[in-house]
C-alpha cells in the first residue's frame, strides 16, 4: 500500500502556495488559547515556528536539549541566507532560485515545494531585517549580497562569516518575547525520548531531563519536529558535537516515513582531519569560494611549500574541469573534484588528502581589507586551528561530512504521515532534492517556521478545537514512558567495556567507507553487515559510567549512538535501492565518461520513503513519484 499523499495543490507553479493558503482553513484567535503544539528544537525552524505560533496565540512547549535555545547549531551557520531580491539588478528571480535549487539537487526535489521555499525566501530576508539582524550592508544602505556555489547571480545575504548566529539571536529575541508573554514555554536541557502516538494521532512526547534524569510527559494537540540533520552519523562532521538523528528516529519508529535517507552533503571545504584524536571538524564557509581559488600542484607528490609552487606548475582544477561555474561549482561536484585529485595523488599536507584553497591572487586584486572584511572571522578561526594564517599561506581543506537531504517524509503542509506529526527545516526531506545549495537551508528553514507551518498546522487543527487537553494518564503515554525507561535501564546494565564515544567513531568509519562521498553495491553490502555487527557488539559491551538521576553525557550520547546504529542502517539499505548518482549520492557504478553523476530518471525519479517494520526487519519502500513540468530534466552540466 503507498501512504503517502503529498497534497501538491493544482493549478500554476507561480499560484499553488497562493491559491492554498487562500483555501487553508484558521482557528480563530479564542480557540487558538485552547490548543497546545509541542516544538521540538529552537534552531531556526524551531525558534521561528515557536515564536510565531506563540504569538498567534497558541500554547507552544518548546524543547531543545542546550542550556539555551541560542544554541542550536543554526548558531554555526557561517556563509549566508539565499533569497531572490535581486538587489544586484543581475536578473534574478523567484523562479531563477527555485531553478537553481532544483537543478542543484539533481532534480530530485518536489517543484511545488521547491517554489514555494524560493517565493518565500523574500519574506524571511525582510523579516530577519526587521528583528534587527545586522546583514553587511552596501554603500546605498541596501542589505548586501554575494554570490555562492552552483549559481550564477548574487544572492546570499549574510553578516560576515556569522550568518546563523546573527539570524539564530534574531529568532531568539522574538521567542523570549513569546516567553515573557507567556504564549510559549521553554523546556531547555530536555531530550526527547520517544514520540507518543494515540488513536493514530500525534499527541505528545517523552523527555528526559539532562540536569536530573527525570522522566517526563507532556501532552499536546500537535507536535512539530525541528530536530536539525543527522550528519554527525559520521562521527567526524561539521555539525555541532550534540547534533543527531534520534528524535526523527524515534518518529519513524512509530510510524512516519523517512525519506531519502542516504541523500547526505559532504562539504569541500572543512579544515582537513589532523589526527586520530579528533572529535569534530570545522567548516570553512563556502562564501571562501568567491574569492579563494581551488588548486593542486601538477605534479604528483610535490614536496615544494604551495608559495613556492610558481603559476604554472598549479593546477585549478575547477576552473579546468568546470568554466562556466570555475570555483563556484556546487558542493558535491567540488568535493567528488577534491577526492578525485588526492585519489590520484595530488593531494598536500602531512596526508595528502588535502587541497589549497588560495587568497593569494584575491588579496592582490581587492586588497587585505577586503578579505578582513569579508571573511576575517574565518581567516582568525582557521588560523587558531591549524596555526597557519590564510593572509600568508592557503588554506588546506578537504570534504567533510555535513548536511542531510534526507529526512522524515512530510507533505506539503509539512506534516509527516502521522497526522499531527510536523517536520521542518533540515529534519524533514523536502526542499533540497540529492544535493542542497549553499545559504539555502537558512532560508528554508525559516521559511518552514515562519511563513509556512504556521499557515498549515492551522488547517490541521481546525478539527481540534473541540478535542480537550489531552491527558498524560493515557495508556500510550504509559507504555512510551515505559519503553523509554527500560532503554535506559539496558544502556546502563550493559557494563561493558568499550565507550559510546568508540562505538560512535567506529559506526562513522563504515558509514565515511562504504556510504560515504561514493558508493558501490559491494561496499553497501559489507556495510550492512558490518552495521549489524557493530550493534550486536554494543548492546553486549558498551560502557555508561555514572547512574541514571544525574547529568550523565555518556548516557546521552549512547542513546543518540544506538539510534544511529540503526539509522545507518537506513541509509544504507536507500543507498542501494537506489542505483543511479544523483547528487550527493554517487553510485560508482553509474558514472558519466569524465566521471559526473548519471542519473537514471526512468528508474529512480521518485523520493524515497521507508516504512519501519520492526527491530532487525527490513524496511518497505514506498515510492513518491517527482513530476517535473516546469522544468525539462537535463544532465547537471556547471561546465
Ligand atoms: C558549520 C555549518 C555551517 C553552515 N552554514 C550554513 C550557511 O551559511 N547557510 C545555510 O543556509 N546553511 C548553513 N548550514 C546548514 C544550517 O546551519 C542547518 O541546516 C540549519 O541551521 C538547521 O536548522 P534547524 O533549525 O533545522 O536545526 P538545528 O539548528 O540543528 O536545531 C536543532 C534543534 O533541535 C533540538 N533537538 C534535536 N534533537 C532533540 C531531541 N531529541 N530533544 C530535544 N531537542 C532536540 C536541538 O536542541 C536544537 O535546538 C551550515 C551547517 C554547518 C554544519
């Protein structure tokens, strides 16, 4: 049976969101009072739809797992935020982004969607404006923009290399408006545990408490997922250390459909990993990519420090390889360039998996200042790393793992296929197709919590208002509570020897290997097994020091380990159904002659959604098939 309805209004491209919102239906501001919606997450999805919904006058629950809701890892954001202003008179448009982004993610992202993320995106731009976000401004007083990869307009809004932060206090000023009026409350350093589902409803959640270890119920009439992506799967990424895929797991588990699990963005410019000791690796913007200059010597295993590599002996692969787009190629396509370079053993630095990212030429032409300006956050952050400064030497950068394209299926009204089950920004699938532009997921994931959800959850809980508070006391609260705790009680009893923190390095060397930057069905295959055997092994020998009724991190993160075990597992079993490259996902068996991605739009041009069957039961695959009319598919070609 295929469950899944995306809801695609009919009608136009340019008129579906209008025409939709126009037919959706409100709750009106006395019954708004009577409704709670739980918010899981206070990124820049969740931040946004709490605070908005709060001031329509809901009763909001907000979660995050941090001390404070400012510290979702949208704080981390650097480069900027796309939208189709078209202040640089470049002729840019509203139908421009939605191609860009449909292009660049290989035209395997809903059109309907996709439209509706890009006519939004002016909205979210003025919005964050008005909050008083200091966006780099030009000399008329305009916000400024620059260009970033797989497009060729300038459109990315930004405040230095602090994008998401500037945007996340924005966000936050607004909720602790909220808070102070008391349409929202905040439940910070809280996990959620387990979805709970009544009458086929969503209807609450579990949480634990990370000061005290307490168990925790609450209710709600709708519960919205901001949970953020699950990059950190791989154990070495550029996401925040805390950042993980359990809330969206434990949906799935009870029944909302995950979708294309295995569609993951591997960043080209993260500072190289350094050693075997290291828990984390830090991006470098891809703004860097407007004026840094990709490069590898043209002889293999040069031994010359790069300054004393003269003009003729570097080679710009990216400009070589891609003209028209040169260093402004799309992520995937710059990265699959790097691997495919130190794979033949160009690669600099102590590993040889590395690639010089060049100011050298920029910093001539625009001077010193201009690059201080512009990016001098990056240059100081880089610096304090590697203890090299770019001014003088460039930079060595190298693909990391880092966004996720892949998430819980939701409609177009963003809900997930538990009703009253929501997922926005980068926890849901929906905008970003087989690969994610830059600065696009700022701006999808605000605009999924300001100017989408709040119009859609309305329509949802029209049929609510009648429905009480919905109790605590349930037998399905009981037995999530249950479950929970007795997970908790099996984590601690193991008493094995080996950390969640082993378990998790080592589950992010099979997915890096076999499900990584490239993918074959031999690789995949061992990966399956391998995963299983890595479960078994933690379940009988993880170690969680400490007890239950305290803040006890190891707990936490063999929680979040054990879900990904499982995850992973996921994206493997997507990774081989789906046999073609697109994007991200490329299956080394389906290549073009110069080595690109070959898609197989009669086969695969449909977004995946998997049902869950049980522990150790294979997944079902439900197929969404893409229809394409606005767009002619074509191969992806940035040259
Ligand atoms: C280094 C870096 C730089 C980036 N730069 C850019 C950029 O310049 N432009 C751009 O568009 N995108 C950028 N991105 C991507 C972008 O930052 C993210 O996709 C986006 O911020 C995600 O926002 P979110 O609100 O969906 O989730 P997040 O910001 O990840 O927030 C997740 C929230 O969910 C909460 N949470 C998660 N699980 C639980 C749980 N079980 N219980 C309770 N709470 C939970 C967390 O506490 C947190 O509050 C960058 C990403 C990285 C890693």
């Amino acid at each position: 049976m295929n469950k899944l309805n995306a809801k695609i209004p009919d009608g136009p491209l340019t008129d579906k969101w209008t025409n939709h919102k126009a037919k959706l239906r409100l709750v009106n501001p006395a019954n708004r009072r009577k409704l709670d919606i739980i918010v899981v997450g206070t990124g820049l999805a969740g931040s946004s739809a709490a605070s908005t919904l709060g001031e329509l006058g809901y009763n909001v629950k907000v979660f995050c797992y941090q001390d404070s809701p400012r510290r979702a890892h949208s704080v981390a954001a650097q480069g900027g935020i796309n939208a189709a202003k078209n202040y640089k008179n470049d002729n840019d448009s509203i139908y421009r982004l939605f191609y860009d982004m449909i292009k660049g993610g290989d035209f395997r992202a809903r059109e309907a969607n996709v439209y509706r993320a890009a006519e939004v995106s002016n909205l979210v731009i003025d919005h964050y404006t008005a909050l008083g976000v200091p966006f780099a401004r030009d000399y008329g007083g305009l916000i400024e923009n620059r260009s970033f990869g797989g497009v060729q307009v300038s459109r990315t809004f930004y405040a230095k290399g602090q994008t998401g932060q500037q945007c996340l206090i924005g966000a936050y000023s607004a909720l602790s408006r909220q808070i102070e009026k008391g349409t929202v409350t905040i439940y910070p350093r809280r996990e959620m545990m387990d979805l709970v589902v009544i009458d086929g409803k969503a209807r609450g959640i579990i949480t634990r408490n990370l000061i005290t270890g307490e168990i925790e119920r609450h209710s709600a009439h709708a519960v919205v997922l901001a949970t953020g992506g699950y990059g950190t799967i791989y154990y070495l990424s550029t996401l925040a250390l805390n950042s993980n895929g359990s809330a969206a797991w434990r949906a799935h588990k009870r029944g909302a459909l995950f979708a294309n699990p295995s569609f993951v963005q591997i960043h080209p410019t993260s500072i190289p990993v350094l050693n075997d000791h290291q828990c984390k690796l830090t991006l470098m913007s891809e703004s860097l990519r407007n004026d840094g200059r990709v490069w590898v010597p043209k002889t293999k295993g040069d031994p010359r420090k790069p300054n004393e590599i003269p003009e003729d002996e570097r080679d710009y692969y990216l400009e070589r390889r891609y003209p028209a787009f040169g260093n402004l190629v799309p992520r995937d396509v710059a990265s699959r360039a790097a691997k495919e370079r130190c794979d033949a053993g160009y690669g600099v630095g102590p590993t040889g998996l590395s690639v010089y990212l060049d100011f050298r030429d920029a910093i001539q032409k625009k001077g010193r200042k201009y690059i201080e300006e512009n990016y001098g956050n990056l240059f100081e952050m880089y610096e304090k790393i590697t203890g090299e400064s770019p001014y003088e030497v460039p930079m060595r950068i190298y693909p990391a793992g880092h966004y996720t394209m892949g998430g819980l299926w939701v409609d177009y009204n963003l809900m997930t296929t538990i009703p009253g089950l929501y997922a926005i920004g980068e926890a849901n699938f929906s905008d970003h197709g087989a690969n994610r532009l830059g600065a696009s997921s700022l701006m999808q994931t605000s605009g999924d919590g300001y100017f989408i959800l709040p119009y859609t959850i309305a329509d949802y809980l029209a049929d609510e208002i009648k429905t009480p508070k919905i109790p605590t006391s349930t037998p399905e609260f009981d037995a999530a509570e249950k479950e929970v705790k007795d997970r908790i009680e099996k984590l601690m009893s193991i008493n094995g020897t080996e950390t969640a923190t082993s378990f998790h390095k080592r589950l992010g060397k099979i997915m890096w290997d076999y499900c990584g930057m490239v993918r074959n069905e031999e690789g995949l295959k061992k990966a399956l097994t391998l995963l299983d055997e890595l479960k078994d092994e933690f379940w009988k020998n993880l170690k969680v020091p400490d007890t239950v009724n305290e803040l006890n991190q190891e707990l936490e993160k063999a929680n979040r380990v054990a879900d990904f075990l499982e995850l992973g597992k996921l994206m493997v079993y997507d990774a081989l159904n789906r046999k073609e490259s697109c994007g991200a996902h490329f299956r080394e068996e389906s290549q073009t002659e110069t080595g690109e991605a070959k898609r197989d739009d009669e086969n695969y041009s449909y977004v995946a959604a998997w049902e869950f069957t049980g522990d150790g039961k294979e997944p079902i695959l439900h197929k969404e098939e893409l229809k394409f009319e606005y767009v002619k598919l074509q191969e992806r070609s940035y040259k």
